[in-house]
C-alpha cells in the first residue's frame, strides 16, 4: 500500500478547502437570489396583489373577503396584527396599504411592508381598516392623501373600522361624523370635537361602523367583526384556533381598573402627545365644517 506523505495530506487539505468554498459560493448567491426574489424592490411594482392565504384559509366556499388595511409609519404593530391575524382565517384577500410601497416603521422596530399604495387600492372593499399608534395617527390626520384615500375607499367600502388612535385617522376624514365611536381611553375625548359619538366600550358597532379601543382590543374587535362577515360558528371557530380566553393576572387595564392616581400619573407623561392630537382634532373639525 502506498504511504501518505505530508505533501499528500496538505494536498488533499487544500482540495477539501477549495471545494468548500465552491459550495459555500455556490450556497450564498443562490440565498441572495431568493432574498432578492422576495424583497419588495425585486418585485413587479405595476400590479399590486394581496398578501398570500395559507392554504388552508383558501376556502372553495366562500368568496375571498376584499380587505385594506392601512399601514404607516409609528404605527402599533400589535393593532395591525391582531385583526389582520381573525382577517386571515376568515379567507380574506388582504391589502396593506400605504402611501408608498416603502416599508413603514413601527413601535417594535420591525418594519411593515405595504403591498399596494393609496392609488393603487382596490375601490371596492369589505373592509376598511385603520390602526393606530398616536404620533403616527396625528400625521395621518393632517395627511391630505391619506385621508383623501380613506373617505374615498370608505363612502363604498361594506365595513369601515379601526383599533386603537386609527379611530381619530377615521374621524378626521369624516367617517365617523353622526356614528358613536371609540379609540384608546386617552383620547376619546377628542372624537366629538370631529363629529362621533364618544362611548368608552371595548368595541363599538354602528351600523357599518366598527371602532376597537387601544391595542389589545384589536382581538375583540376582530373577532366581532368576523361574526358580522362569515356568522358566529366562523368567529366561534377563529376564537378557538387562537385559544383567545383571556386571563391577565391583574386587572388595572381600563382608567376605571386602574384608577384615578395611576391615570393622572400617566397623563402627566402624555401632554405633548395629546396635545398634539388635540391640535390635529382641532383642525379636521375646521376642515370639515364642524
């Protein structure tokens, strides 16, 4: 049997490395053409589709559910999240729109990707919805393209809806003018001052009106909405598959819950930024005759 010699094993190592780095080459531009594939800039700007149904959302059925929701920057991802999750299971093509196809930032950091612009938004809607997340919400209500685009989409759309501050966006595009609404506790009272009926209830329905307050309300407010677009064995269903049964180990999540101390405390936190929504209010009013 022929000997190894050193020469040989160095020779062999040199190969080995060689063909590693082959492959690693090899591995790394077929991940950065995918990459590119999916990112938004690789994609065809010209025709807007909605974002993907898991397989088993696509019912044969029950017609796809039309739905925009508007995406901008500052926005609380947890208000787009949680109706976008109940609109999902219930075979829904989804629109996120935003003014441009950028993505947005949010309050986690996590970017969100809008898959149509403002212009580019189906005119006919089942829903149309608005999230909120305050400093965001105050630039959209002094936006005149988004709210342009909201009393556009929402004087034919079935259902016109929003979580959290996305109730102020609504109102100051004069959707809400003679509805009751609701939004997050620290700033329901501005929604009369642009025409809405305050009432401070986790959801409100009006008619086709259908208003969450803040955040986390975006669950119950999904679900009711789902009872009123596919029937309560439907919501019943989503409300199973996301085991949504809450049990927070306090209760201190309403003004009344927490009381008058912990609200002063966090209002004193919040002047700039209410004020800055109370000037925005202010100002819609004027622009829409109130």
């Amino acid at each position: 049997m022929a000997r190894t010699t050193p020469a040989d094993l160095a020779a062999e190592r040199s190969l080995d490395a060689s063909e590693l780095s082959r492959r690693s080459f090899a591995a790394t531009a077929l991940g950065g053409a995918l990459l590119a594939a999916a990112t938004p800039g690789a994609r065809a700007q010209s025709s807007p589709q909605p974002l993907p149904r898991p397989r088993m959302m696509q019912q044969s059925d029950v017609a796809p559910l039309k739905v925009a929701m508007l995406v901008y920057p500052r926005m609380v991802m947890l208000d787009l999240v949680a109706p976008q999750s109940v609109l999902q299971m219930l075979n829904s093509d989804i629109h996120l729109v935003g003014e441009t196809r950028e993505p947005v930032a949010t309050d986690l950091g996590l970017p969100v990707t809008p898959t149509c612009t403002v212009d580019e938004c189906p005119r006919d809607l089942d829903v149309l919805f608005v999230p909120g997340g305050l400093m965001g919400s105050v630039a959209c209500m002094k936006n005149p393209a988004i709210l342009d685009f909201l009393a556009d989409r929402g004087v034919r759309a079935r259902y016109v809806t929003s979580v959290c501050t996305g109730g102020l966006v609504l109102a100051a595009a004069g959707l809400l003018r003679g509805y009751e609404a609701t939004a997050h506790w620290a700033v329901t009272d501005l929604l009369p001052l642009m025409g809405a009926t305050k009432v401070d209830t986790r959801v409100v329905h009006d008619r086709n009106r259908l208003t969450g307050a803040g955040v986390t309300a975006g669950l119950d407010f999904g679900l009711t909405l789902a009872v009123l677009l596919r029937g309560q064995e439907a919501a019943e269903r989503t409300q199973l598959i996301l085991e949504y049964e809450p049990a927070p180990p306090f209760h201190k999540g309403t003004p009344i819950l927490a009381g008058p101390e912990r609200v002063a405390q966090m209002r004193t936190g919040r002047v700039w930024m209410d004020g800055q929504a109370r000037d925005a209010a202010l100002a819609a009013a004027k622009r829409l005759g109130l």
